[in-house]
C-alpha cells in the first residue's frame, strides 16, 4: 500500500521548545500485535510541560520531531493480526509505557525499571517513541485496557497519573488507618490524596506554597486540613536550608496538632527544601516517599532519618497499576476526581493549551489544573 493511499491523521508535533506545529501525517494499519486507536482524551502533564517549554525534559532533550502525551484513552478502530481480546469499537485506556517483556525486572513484576522501555512522548530513546496527541495511532495492544462501562475517556486519561499513585501507595504499603501528607497539590498531589482516602487513611493533609490551590484540595474533600507554607528568600546556605526545614516542620505540625508526625508522607514537588520537610515530617518508623522529579541532587538531613527509622523511598512511574486504576476510577470511590480536569481544547489548539498549563491562570484568574486535549 504506498502512502498516497492511506488516510491523513492530525498529529501535534514538537520541533523545540515552544515550536509545536499540527501536521498531517499518514496513518499506516496496525502491525503485528498493534491495534489501532482513535484517541478521544489526553491529559497534559508536567513533563509534557517541560518538553513543550524547554525541548528537554531534564536530561532528555528533544532530537527529532515528537509528539507528546501519554494520558489518554480511545477507542480501537482495527486490530493487527495476532490480536485477540480487542475489536474495533472497544474503548481503552492507552498505557504509554512499552515494556520488552524478556529482562529481569519485566519477570519480576516491576517493568517500570525496564533497560528496553519506550515510554510514548519521551526523549529518553532513539529514535523517540511519540505520544498521544495525535487522531489515531497504532500500539502495543498487551498495553491497552478495557475500559469499565461507567468509566469516561476523560476519567481514563487520569488513569495514568493515578497509576503513579497507586504504585507508590503499595511501595509505602499504605493500609487503612494511617495518617498521610501530601507535599505538593497540583494534579499529582490531588491524586495522592484521593488514593489515601479511598485505602482508608485515618486523616490526609496537605502543604504547598499556594494558598488556592489549597483551598481547593480543602473544599472538595482531598484533604481535611492544609498549611501553606510562607514565602521565603532562598536560602544562602546548605545549614541556613536545613534550619529552615526544620522550622517550617515544626511550624506545619504545631498546625496540624500532630508534632509525632505522620505515617506516609507523599513528596510530590521534587523540590530540595520539600524533601527535607519530608524527612522530619514523617513519624518516628514511618516512610517518606519521593514521587515528585526536580532537584537532581539533594542534601538530606540523613541522621534525623536514620536516628528514628524513617524509611525514604523512590518512586517511578508504575507497573500492573492500570486496571486497579480504572476500577477505582469507575467505582466512584474517588470523590470529586473529575474536578482536577479544569479546562479542554480540541487537538489543533494544542499550543495555546500548553500556554495556558504554563501560566496557571486562566484569563479569567481560574486555577489550572490538568488540561485535556480533545482529539477525535
């Protein structure tokens, strides 16, 4: 079949940062073990952003044309030979992560570790694998899930985010009962907090910088109570930080009438002078979990750590989350989730929607939270 033949597909292309085009491209039928997908949701993420911003995501810079997204769900519109529990008109979640199937950690269960991984919208390979932002694509169909009947696209599209929380809750083994604090409320933290509640933690609070955002987490049931940490000068040394971290501790607990600390706490900023507060913020034997990505190199106050037993872990991505993830998310235990999609656009306005996930602010001063591309 040559290309002149095939059908034209809408695809939101990143040459560099802030160079994001719409083209047409076209669109090939599902190979071997493939299905193809007509994407209807993709939610923007952070490192979305960092791409779109920057044409680099940390160390990952941009060496070719990519499409981003990795939220999303769609409907299957052909199957490759080899497929066998999809048909067309089925709708899915879309796991963006390809994971080989044959090393150590994919045998073990824990394929986010995968060497071979080619995670949709990243640079971190070449050639890289492109994402979801796009009419229809064609994808591994082991990495395509059902969608429960009461699950809409938008709720399947934050099955991936999710996923991320859900691995790290069953990293800290997260049980009902325990006390949880949430560093960090944007979309991620928000998730943090929806997946402690559901699992039945005995309270969930939250800290972040930003006084509305929050109000929001409050007001809509995240978390029972907040502190909003006050503005600062940076800090001009490592001991003048690590004071500070302490202090802001102290300060965040008298509020919370909690000084023990909590048993999970949920690090979600990625920020230096944050995961010091983690450590002092958690209890004595309780774990700290590092799910936020910024600083690259962290000092850490290790013997406030290690002199009470408090358990700092990695988090990354996810592996056999996604249908815990659309069960929860159709069974209506995760109140008011759908209130983190604040604002849509079709797929050719791919661009001012990354212009306005960068401001935080929408023109009429409403707060941004996840950003939903419309494609089909």
């Amino acid at each position: 079949m040559s290309p002149v033949a095939l059908p034209s597909n809408n695809v939101a292309v990143l040459y560099g940062a802030k160079d994001l085009r719409i083209e047409q491209r076209s669109l090939w039928p599902p190979s071997q073990n493939q299905a193809q997908v007509a994407v209807v949701s993709t939610g923007l993420c952070g490192s979305d952003l960092h791409y779109y911003m920057h044409g680099r995501n940390g160390d990952f810079a941009v060496r070719a044309p990519l499409v981003l997204g990795h939220e999303a769900a769609g409907i299957v519109t052909a199957v490759g030979p080899g497929v066998k529990h999809l048909v067309p008109g089925q709708r899915v979640a879309i796991e963006a992560g390809v994971y080989c199937r044959n090393c150590d950690f994919c045998s073990k269960g824990r394929y986010n570790l995968c060497k071979g991984m080619r995670f949709c919208s990243s640079a971190a390979v070449f050639p890289h694998a492109d994402g979801t932002l796009q009419g229809r694509m064609n994808h591994p169909a082991f990495v395509l899930h059902p969608l429960p009947d009461n699950c809409s696209f938008d709720q399947a599209a934050l099955a991936e985010p999710l996923s991320v929380l859900i691995h790290a809750s069953r990293r800290a083994n997260l049980s009902a009962g325990q006390s949880v604090l949430v560093y960090g409320v944007g979309a991620i933290g928000l998730l943090a907090c929806a997946v402690a509640n559901s699992l039945g933690a005995s309270r969930v609070v939250a800290i972040d910088i930003n006084q509305t955002r929050l109000d929001f987490a409050r007001d809509n049931g995240f978390a029972s109570d907040t502190f909003c940490l006050p503005p600062a000068d940076k800090a001009k040394t490592t001991d003048e930080q690590l004071r500070r971290a302490k202090e802001n501790s102290q300060a965040a607990l008298a509020a919370f009438d909690d000084p023990a600390g909590f048993d999970v706490v949920f690090e979600c900023t990625g920020a230096e002078p944050v995961i010091q507060m983690s450590v002092h913020t958690a209890k004595a034997g309780g774990k700290v979990m590092l799910i936020g990505m910024g600083t690259r190199n962290v000092v850490l106050p290790l013997s406030a750590a290690a002199l009470r037993e408090v358990d700092i872990q990695g988090s990354f991505r996810y592996a056999n989350t996604y249908p815990a993830a659309l069960a929860l998310l159709a069974s209506g235990k995760l109140k008011n989730v759908e209130k983190l999609i604040t604002h849509r656009f079709p797929l050719d306005q791919t661009k001012r929607a990354f212009d306005l996930l960068s401001r935080g602010q929408d023109e009429d001063g409403n707060m941004v939270l996840k950003v939903m591309i419309e494609s089909s």
